[in-house]
C-alpha cells in the first residue's frame, strides 16, 4: 500500500499541469516538436549519478534502487522520464529524480520554477494534502524550488518534498516522500556534492 501510494503522490507531478493557465506572453506552440528523453543517469552500487541533471545521490542503507523494468512500469506520460527511483522496502518512503520536457507536456518553453512549484502545490492541496511551505532548497551544487506537503490517516503519516530546476526546455523534478516515521529532509541530504 505504501509503494502505491507514494507512487501515487509522485505521479501527481506529471498530471498538475492539466488546468494550468498560460499567461499572455508566454511562448506557445501548436504542435510540440519531439524531444530526446536527456542522457540517463547510472546507477554504482549505492550510488546514483546524473550528469545531465548534476545530481549524486547515495543511497541511505537497507534502500534499494529500482530497476529500468520497474521504473518502465510508472505511468507518467509522454515526455516525463523517471531516471531514478530509490526506496526504503521496510517503510514505503522513496526519492525519484524525473525530467519533464516542457515542450511536450505543456507545449510551452516559457514555464518557471516558480509557476511548475505553484500548479504542483495546487494539484497536492486538491488531493488533499497540506502545503506545509513554498521555499528554495539546495540540492547538491544546485537550488530549486520546493514545495513541501503532510497528509495523515489514523495508520499513516505522509510529508513529500517536489522540487523543480529549470534546464532548457526540460524541469528536473526531485521527489522525496517519507511516510511514518522517515524524515524527508533527511532522504535529500543523501544527494551529495563532489
């Protein structure tokens, strides 16, 4: 139950832009041209690097990486690619690192930051979580926007952590959801710098 529902909260990224409302000025396009998917990230042992995204995660101990098979199976839509997804078995809790080609989920170049926080933090609310804070966060040798939510239910307490950096035309998206006990702050310090 908890691998699906922290599944869920993470998938919730690539379809909160479905009512989102383009402002006059913004840069649109008719037809979306076809995007490349970035260059995968590799996984080492208990480690996980992303040169396109400047990203070195490691591992926290008894977590596990997914596989491409499992990763394959997350529907996410065309032009969302999930390039890692780690998890703690014994809790449900995980961390993912996703890219978003703007030009094909929203046909649109000109999105901010700020604007994919803002439609992530309304899709969140409407499924009925609790936007805790809208902040910038340093992960690794970068900042992003941030967005942290907290959900409970007599069984199960839920905090995720969505942030967003602009690269291009693609938003890289890291997704931190710890449930019960798991801290998420804790889940994005093992992205490192080196």
């Amino acid at each position: 139950m908890k691998k699906i529902l922290s599944f869920m909260l993470a998938g919730v990224i690539a379809f909160s832009f479905a009512g989102c409302n383009r402002e006059e000025g913004e840069v649109k396009y008719a037809e979306a041209p076809s995007a490349s998917m970035p260059d995968k990230g590799i996984i080492d042992g208990d480690k996980y690097e992303s040169t396109y995204a400047n990203l070195k995660f490691v591992k926290p101990e008894g977590w596990a990486f997914a596989t491409e098979e499992e990763i394959a199976t997350i529907e996410a839509g065309d032009g969302v690619y999930y390039d890692m997804v780690c998890q703690n078995p014994e809790t449900g809790s995980q961390v993912a690192v996703m890219f978003e080609e703007t030009l094909l989920t929203l046909g649109n170049i000109a999105i901010t930051e700020d604007k994919y926080i803002e439609a992530i933090s309304e899709g969140l609310y409407n499924s009925g979580l609790d936007v805790i804070s809208q902040e910038d966060k340093k992960i690794g040798e970068d900042n992003y926007k941030s967005v942290t939510v907290y959900g409970e239910s007599e069984e199960l307490t839920v905090m995720q952590t969505s942030l967003a950096r602009k690269k291009g035309n693609t938003m890289i998206s890291v997704i931190a959801v710890a449930f019960n006990d798991d801290v998420v702050d804790d889940i994005l310090k093992c992205f490192v710098q080196e």
